[in-house]
C-alpha cells in the first residue's frame, strides 16, 4: 500500500514538474537556409510577447530592423542576405529584458550559425538628461557604455563588473539630436538609438 502511495506521489509530482516546465519555456529561435544567400528566421513562444529584431553588420551598423506593436507567440521572417554580401551579421531577438542572439557567416551561397544565446539586455531611459542604465551582468566581467554621434565617439563610461549594475549619467552637456548607444558586455554589443 505504501509502494503505491508513493508511486501515486512522485507520478503527480513529476506531471506538475513537467506541466509547468512546458509553460515556462522560454521563446526559441531558428534559423535556416532558404535559397542561396537567404535565412528563415523563426521565432516562438509559449507566452505572446511584442519584441524587436535586428540584425548588423561586422561594423555593428543595423541591416535589418522590425519591431512589433502588438503581442505574438510566432513570427517568421526570410532574411535576404544577396544584397549585402559575404559576412559574419549578428540576429537579436529583443523581448523585455532578455534576447536571443545568434552569430550568422554568408559564404559561398552557403549560411552557418552558430548556437542560439539566451542573454539578459540591459534597461536604459533617459529623464532630465539623466541617462540611467540598469544590467544584470551575469559574466560578471567588464561592462563599458559608448555614446557615438554621426560615427564619432562622444562619451565613454566603464560600468564595472558586477552582477547587478545601476548607474545614471548625466548627458545634459550633448547637443540635441541622435546618438547611438552602445553597451558592451563579455557577450557582445547591445545597440540602443538614443534621441535628446
């Protein structure tokens, strides 16, 4: 009776486990070669979710960008690298405070990629000229900020390598306009466009 009372047990407990291990997957992406020089870009969730998606260049410069206004569990999009040539281009997914990034190489007709990486982004508002960044640096190694305008590096601030980052700049010295931000983390580069 006992052997049954716990085979009744750890069966419920493992169905919960697994029920609620299903609906806390978090969203995956794939990429696939669709044609010469072309990529289908995949995205599903179990939980609808408005994201962005970018894909840049070697020189960080955005070739692709969309973002969405309204909540979706799937988006699929063919990204046709023919006109941009042979390279190495980086896909973001950005959803809230996390992202799944992907390296992409284009040689030859042919697309590779890398390992899908679930990294968590950082959190950036500018409020009175006050510019506040919040991160959770989970490679807890150095985490550098850059503010470029039209191409020139215009500010450069070292955030540190703690886990958990919160600093605030202020930026009322910049003249209006566009500024690209860049925070830079073991991972990779996060690009935000940033207008005062």
């Amino acid at each position: 009776m006992k052997t049954r009372f716990l085979f009744l047990t750890m069966f419920v407990l493992f169905a919960v486990a697994a029920e609620y291990a299903s609906a806390t997957d978090l969203p995956k992406m794939e990429i696939s070669q669709n044609g010469n020089e072309a990529a289908l870009l995949a995205f599903n969730s179990n939980v609808p979710k408005t994201f962005e998606i970018t894909v840049t260049n070697d020189n960080n410069s955005i070739v692709f960008l969309h973002k969405t206004t309204k909540k979706q569990a799937s988006y699929n999009e063919n990204l046709d690298f023919s006109t941009l040539g042979d390279g190495t281009y980086c896909i973001c997914i950005n959803y809230g405070n996390q992202s799944l990034n992907n390296k992409i190489t284009v040689a030859d007709n042919k697309i590779t990629t890398e390992n899908v990486q679930h990294l968590y982004e950082p959190y950036m508002k500018l409020d009175d000229d006050k510019l506040k960044i919040s991160f959770l640096n989970t490679a807890q190694k150095g985490v550098f900020l850059n503010i470029y305008k039209n191409g020139e590096h215009v500010n450069g601030y070292n955030l540190g390598k703690k886990l958990t980052i919160h600093k605030c700049y202020d930026i009322s010295n910049l003249t209006s306009g566009e500024y690209r931000v860049v925070v830079t983390d073991d991972f990779k580069d996060h690009i935000f466009t940033l207008r005062k």
